[in-house]
C-alpha cells in the first residue's frame, strides 16, 4: 500500500483581499504551525488530534513543488501557480505558517473568488499534501496527558493551496489509503493495546501495563510497516 497519499487539510484562516483601491491581491494562509486540529477520531485511550510542525516544510520543498491555488482544491479552477519557486502565486514561510499571495486572475473563477472572500462567504484556507506514514520521523503518534497527538513532522510534497467554503480541520483523503482507514486500523490497535495507566490519574505502572504499552508500540510499528 502506498505510503503517501494524497491529505487534505482545512484551516479557519481566512483568507482576505487587499483593502487598497481595487486591488485584486488575496493572501492568507495555507498552513498554520503549532496549532491543534479538531479531534480526527476518538477512541476509548482518547481523542486523536493533529499539528503540522515548523519543521514539516521548508524553501527547498517549496522550491522544487509544482504548487497551484485553486477553489475548493479543484485544479479546473486555478487561480494562480508557483513552478520550482517562480510564478503568479507567492509562497512565504514565517513563525505562524505558509503563507499565499497572488492576483485574482481576470477569469470566472478569479472575479468569483474576490466577491466571495470579500462577502465572506469562502472563509477557509486549505493545503493537499502527502508525507510518509510508515517513517517516525515524518509523522509520530504520541501522548500528551489523555489526548493522541499526531505530528507531521516533514511533508514530502505539496500540491496546492486552495480558498475553501468549510474550514473544518480534517478534509477527506484520497489515494490508495485514506486516513480514515489508517485511523480505524491504529485506534483499533491503540484501543486493544492501551494500558490502564494512560486511562486513570498518573501512577507507576505495572508490569503487565508496562508490557501491554510495550506491545502498543509493536503494534504500531507493524501497521505502519503495512502502509
């Protein structure tokens, strides 16, 4: 199965249009760093969330990615483009996230997109992106008090940033695998394995904890063996 499928994620980042004259110019951000998803799922050992970290992407990436902005994460309804670097649509790292810029096109799409950002009717900013599920240093699943923290820590490519009308965390993945069956498989594993120390008031665990939490790793490490 393929270790990189295709994700696509929201934000209530809304994207805005330049205030000066008739500017065309619409910018926000695709991605914002450090912040806490909506729960992906839940199970019985907790609630799963998601952070993109700073160090999930970087210049070079963005520097050797064909990246368009679309509506809605259609490419039928490009707004602008950025090959390797160079193009209509701005790319720029900073503290917060990845930021966009770029002039509406003088195009259906692009005068549509300026009346319903600036109506507020598109109040969302989103990015498609693949990274690779099987290796830690990419994605990792730990555990901060009661809740699964899933941390994409580097991207292997991105594909767009798009303008989107529901800016809930979680899109829908698309591939050979979506996330919500990896989801299904891991709380499946993480349920059955979970010991009973990360369900009640820190305490040391026991010997049959410590092995059953033992056990949740290598279960883990298997699925994604798997991917």
């Amino acid at each position: 199965m393929s270790k990189n499928f295709i994700q696509y994620r929201n934000f209530a980042e809304s994207p805005t249009v330049r205030a000066e004259g008739d500017s065309r110019t619409i910018e926000g951000y695709a991605v914002v760093f450090n912040q806490r998803s909506e729960v992906l799922w839940r199970g019985t050992y907790g609630d799963v969330v998601e952070v993109i970290e700073p160090s999930a992407i970087d210049s070079e990436l963005l520097r050797s990615s064909d990246i368009i902005a679309c509506l809605e994460h259609s490419r039928n309804r490009m707004l602008a483009r950025s090959r390797f670097g160079k193009g209509s649509l701005s790319l720029e790292l900073d503290a917060k996230g990845l930021k966009y810029r770029f002039d509406a096109p003088n195009t259906t799409d692009g005068d549509y997109a300026l009346e319903m950002i600036k109506r507020g009717d598109i109040f969302g900013s989103s990015f498609a992106f693949t990274a690779d599920e099987s290796d830690n240093n990419c994605v990792e699943y730990v555990m901060e008090g009661d809740v699964v923290v899933r941390k994409v820590k580097r991207i292997s490519g991105l594909y767009d940033v798009a303008m989107v009308a529901n800016p809930a965390y979680l899109g829908t993945s698309v591939g050979s695998r979506s996330v919500e069956e990896t989801a299904k498989e891991l709380g499946a594993l993480m349920e059955r394995s979970q010991p009973e120390a990360l369900k009640r008031p820190p305490q040391a665990p026991t010997e049959e904890e410590q092995r059953r939490a033992k056990q949740m790793q290598e279960d883990i490490a298997l699925l994604r063996s798997s991917l």
